[in-house]
C-alpha cells in the first residue's frame, strides 16, 4: 500500500535551483535531505519526490524572502532503496507527520482524457467535488440525433463548453461577434498606436474573450487543488501552456503564450467538428413556448459576407462576458429575470516596477533582473475594510478596497468598446519585463450605491458603471487619453501636471475618501505606494459583472427561458479566466447530461 506524505521545504534564494524545479535536481535533493536529515542528498532517489507546489515567499514577517516548495514524498519508491535507509524512513514520520493520501488530483488528467474515460460509463466521481454535474431532473431534452448546441462566446467559458460538449459529440457551433487571434491583434494593435477602436474585435471581444491581451494569471479563489481547476489547468496545458503552471503557486501566462493556446485550442475544437463562426454577433433569441430554438446572428466582421440569419439549436450556451450590455438589453426583451448584484469600482495604480520590487525584496530587488531572475517580479495584495463614518463620510455599511488584478511587469490599457466611455485593465507578457507595475483599487458597491445616484431597474449596475465611463472619457478629453493623477495630489485633492485630471472629483465622495484612505493604509503596509512616481489612471469599472443571470444550480440551465444556458461571467459566475472555464466546463457537462451522453457523475 503506498503512502505519500507532504513536508514544505524552505530554500533561500542563493540555494534555489532556479527555473528547473520541475525536476527535482540535485540542487533541490541536497535541500530535501537537510530537511529530512538524511546524511547523502546522491543517496536519495529523485523519483521519490515530486515538487508539488513553488511560491516565493516575501512576506515581511521573514527574515528573507524564499522560495518554498511543496514535496510529495512517495514511500514505496523510498523503499526500494537499500535496506539501511529503511530505519531512516522510519525515523521520518514524526519529523514530517504520515497522511495517508489516495491522489486524487494526481489522477485527474486533461478534459480530453477524462471525456474519453468517462464516456457512456460509470465513472468514480473525479469532477463532482462540488456536486454541479449531479443533475437530478429526469428530463430530457426533445433532441434531435446528433444534438446541436450553440455556444455564444468564445472566452474561457465559451470554449470550455464548446470542448466538453464536442468531445461527447454534440454538433456544436460556436458563435464569437470578434475575430479571430491573428486579426484580433491587428485590431488591438491599431487601438493603442492610433487610438482606432473596432467596436467588435478589442480587448474584450474576439478568440478568447476578455483574457486573451490580460495577464493570464491564472489563480483562482475557488479552490486551486480542486480536480475541475487542475482539470482546466492540464487542458491548458494539452493545448500548449508550459507545465509549471501546475506547480507555480501564482501561475500566469501572459498574451504572448495565451496566443498559441488559443490557436491549438480552435484546432482542437475543429478536429472534433465544431463550427466555429467568427464576425457573427448574436442579435436575439428565437423562442417558441417559453424554450429557445435558436438564434438570430449578424455579420459583425464588416465585410457585410451576410446580413442576418436564423439558426436552430436544441440548446444554447450564453457565455457572452459582461461588457456585452446589449445581449443583457437583449434578454430583457423576452422577459428574462436578471438580478444587479454587488461588484467594484475604482482606479488602477501604476508605480516604476523596480519600486514595487524594492518595497516588497529590499536588497534582493535586483535579483528580479526585469523577469530573467531567479526571484519573480514583484507583486503585491492589499486591501482594506472602511466601516462607520471612516474619514467623516457616512458609510451605509461595509466597504472593501482592495488591489485587484495585479499585473507586475505590464501595462495598463484602454478596454473600451465605445469611443464615448473610457475603462482600463491591465495586461502582460510571460516575462513581465516592462518597467511598470500595475493593479486595480476597486471598492465594493452595492444596489444602494446605485439607487443614490438614480439608477434603478435590473441593469441599475450597468448604467453606474457606464456613468463613471463616460465622466472618465470626458476628463480624458476624448480620443481615448486616459485620465490620470498622481497618487500624492490624489491624496491632496489636488490636480496633478500630466493629464490635467481631477480624478478625486469622478466618483460619489464616499467612494473617493474610502481609496483615500485605504491607499493611505497600503502606504503603511508597502512604505513608498503614496508617491509622485505613482500614476492612478481612470476608471476601473469593470471588475466583476453587476447582473446575475438565474439558473438552476443543477442543470446550469436559465430559471427564465428553457433551452438557454447562461455561464461564465457576463451570467455572474465567474470572475476570472479559471472560474469562467470551470463554470463553462459544469455547464457543458450538465448539458451534456440532459442530452443523455452520458450516465454518472464524471
Ligand atoms: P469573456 O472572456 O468576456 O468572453 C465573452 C466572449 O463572448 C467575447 O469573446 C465576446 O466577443 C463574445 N460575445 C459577446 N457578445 C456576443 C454576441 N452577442 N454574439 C457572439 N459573441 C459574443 N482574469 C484573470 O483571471 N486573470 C487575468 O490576468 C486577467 N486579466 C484581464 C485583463 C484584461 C485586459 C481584461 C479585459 C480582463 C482580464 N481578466 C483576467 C478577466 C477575464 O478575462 C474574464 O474574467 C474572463 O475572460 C471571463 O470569461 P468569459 O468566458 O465569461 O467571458
């Protein structure tokens, strides 16, 4: 019977194997056997440990930052060494502690795989952690033979629908109102250098959804050793992702490596015969007696190729994001419930990168070596809580500021998809090496906010938002200029000399004192954020959705409307790219389940 059992190794810097971790080296076995005492580190057999996890610890409750491993040791392989290590073995269990462990993330392989495994056959329950895929309806969808699905938006929550579904064999379409990686780069391209905006391929819409210029980090709050987040993570590794995605303990890709993803990931998904439709927006539902049969599209790649068309489906899957407010206008129209719900707002702080690197490593600052170090570029976590009368403006109740989307080594930019509202994000490449830090400070609203300043109605989140938007475009004086204001003279309620911007006047006075003074907190925390090296850029209105689309817990489909599946973020479940490929991923095999493709849980 195998044992494995977890210690957590502590290595300094200097001592770090460096970028080779995945295989346990030398290096790395001569640090194992300090921590186990083992008195030869040759001696012990690098098959016996496997690095489950690497995080760079700069906590400043350290002495110094350093790396710590996560090491799964494997007993039986322990074993199978000489008889006199056996008493060594032995002596082990009190120093790292015995858990008897079955590993089951060990098991859980790519979505490919596990689909193969599982197809039409009992299964022993891999996914069903969180009990999505145990449908309990009887009902079954009236189907044709092959059933045909669409899937409406190619983002993470989109594409992770479209591949389950496919793999079971439903005839799926995929419907994305953008354009494809190669053109959509073209069109981002002539957004930043010529301030040109293609209403429908930026940096929301188009292959892969809002994540594709992004960051790419890929944490998740949603539990990141569950098997559906390692199931997505291997896919993503299947379609070209580098492995140490599945160890690194802040993971991140980057535009450049999400690029290629994207490409074998349309390969993939047309080998199994999805349609896939790029330039073609969904304009509306066709329903008929309370279920959706399909859809009608328009071409939106301007090539004017086709008008409109209708198109029939046994099922669709809305996985459109959350800047596609006319699809939400859309819904509304066949009296569909949508609820507003809470999300944030604020403005995204750029500081120099080596400032950042400086606060968070001190003296080993200069080991980040602009992301060819050996230490990683520095990022940063804040947040603070702002209750009662904080700072004298009465707070109805408890407000959270908080770092959001952090993008070490990056930049920001302009995610809007009309010319007249303004909102940024935040993006990166793999090696993080531009000389920038930045990340959004977004403070928790609610429908309350949204009523105090008028706006009522289940899309009240969305015209708050908008507002905001479109008071940044005009202190940007247009063209897409983003406002910005030093942090200091923010502070100060003072104008700054760049981009002569008041942003202390853009948002209701109790949202701007709660970023006051909550900034002036993170300055405690990280001396040198309040600084004149510091821009805040405006406005960050698009953290999470502001409308929840109800739906079944079970099956994933829509409390409103048969037929209609609604994932991802734009539905509000989801805020990232893990969480909307996990939603997308439970969506299509709670669908695929209602189409009877297959039996049990997977
Ligand atoms: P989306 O990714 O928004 O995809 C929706 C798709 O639907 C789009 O491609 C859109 O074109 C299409 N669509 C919309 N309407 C229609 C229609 N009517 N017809 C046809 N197609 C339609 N998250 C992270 O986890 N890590 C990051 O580092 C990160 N960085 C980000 C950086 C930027 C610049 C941005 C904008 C976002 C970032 N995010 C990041 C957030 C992340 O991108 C989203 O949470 C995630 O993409 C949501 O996935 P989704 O599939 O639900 O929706």
């Amino acid at each position: 019977k195998g044992y494995w059992r977890f210690f957590k190794l502590a290595v300094s810097v200097d001592k770090d194997p460096g970028k080779d971790f995945l295989d346990v080296s030398l290096a790395l076995l001569e640090q194992v056997a300090k921590v186990l005492e083992f008195p030869v580190a040759s001696m012990l057999p690098p098959e016996a440990f496997t690095v489950l996890r690497k995080s760079f610890d700069a906590r400043k409750s350290q002495k110094e930052p350093k790396f710590v491993y996560t090491v799964e040791l494997d007993v039986d392989k322990l074993l199978n060494m000489e008889p006199r290590t056996w008493d060594f073995i032995s002596r082990l269990e009190p120093k790292i502690g015995l858990i008897e462990h079955t590993p089951h993330e060990r098991v859980v392989g790519d979505l490919v795989n596990i689909i193969h495994d599982n197809k039409k056959s009992n299964s022993d329950g891999l996914l069903g952690e969180n009990g999505h895929c145990s449908s309990s309806s009887s009902y079954k969808l009236p189907v044709t033979k092959t059933p045909k699905v669409a899937v409406v938006g190619s983002g993470p929550a989109g594409l992770f629908a479209a591949l389950v579904l496919a793999e079971f064999g439903v005839d799926v379409t995929l419907i994305e109102r953008g354009q494809p990686v190669e053109k959509r780069g073209r069109d981002i391209g002539a957004l930043v250098v010529r301030k040109i905006l293609q209403a429908e391929s930026n940096f929301c819409f188009g292959e892969g959804g809002a994540g594709t210029w992004s960051d790419g980090k890929l944490v998740t709050r949603i539990g990141r050793n569950s098997g559906s987040v390692l199931s997505v993570m291997k896919t993503l590794v299947r379609f070209g992702a580098p492995e140490s995605i599945l160890i690194d303990g802040k993971p991140h890709l980057g535009t450049d490596r999400l690029i290629p993803l994207l490409r074998n990931f349309r390969q993939h998904l047309q080998d199994l015969g999805v349609n896939i439709r790029f330039g073609t927006r969904v304009d509306d539902l066709i329903v008929e007696n309370g279920h959706v049969v399909g859809v009608n599209v328009s071409d939106s790649s301007g090539s004017s190729q086709f008008n409109s068309e209708k198109l029939g489906f046994d099922a669709v899957v809305l996985a459109v994001g959350h800047s596609a407010r006319d699809v939400y206008q859309m819904l509304l129209s066949h009296n569909m419930e949508l609820i507003p719900k809470d999300f944030a707002v604020g403005l995204r702080v750029e500081h120099p990168q080596e400032l950042i690197n400086t606060i968070q490593y001190s003296k080993l600052a200069n080991e980040v070596r602009n992301g060819r170090g050996k230490v990683p570029v520095a990022d940063y976590k804040v947040v603070e809580y702002v209750q009662g009368d904080g700072n004298n403006v009465p707070f109805t109740s408890q407000r959270s500021c908080y770092s959001f989307c952090m993008c070490p080594g990056g930049q920001v930019v302009v995610t809007s998809i009309n010319p007249s509202e303004l909102c940024i994000n935040g993006m990166s490449f793999s090696r993080r090496a531009s000389k920038w830090a930045n990340a959004a400070l977004a403070v928790t609203v609610s429908p309350k906010d949204f009523s105090a300043l008028n706006f009522h109605g289940p899309l009240a989140g969305v015209e708050f938002q908008r507002e905001f938007e479109q008071r940044a475009a005009t202190m940007g004086g247009g063209n897409f200029v983003v406002p910005v204001q030093t942090v200091q003279d923010f502070m100060n309620n003072k104008l700054s000399g760049v981009k002569a911007a008041n942003l202390h006047e853009l948002f209701p006075v109790h949202i701007t004192q709660a970023l006051q003074h909550s900034i002036s907190t993170f300055d405690q925390e990280l001396p040198g954020f309040i600084s004149n090296n510091a821009l805040l850029h405006g406005v960050e209105t698009r953290t999470s959705s502001p409308v929840q689309i109800p739906r079944n817990p079970d099956t994933f489909e829509s409390t409103s409307l048969g037929g209609l599946y609604p994932v991802g973020e734009g539905a509000g479940y989801a805020g990232g790219i893990v969480s909307a490929a996990v939603d997308g991923m439970y969506a299509g095999f709670a669908l695929a389940k209602r189409l009877d493709l297959y039996e049990d849980d997977i």
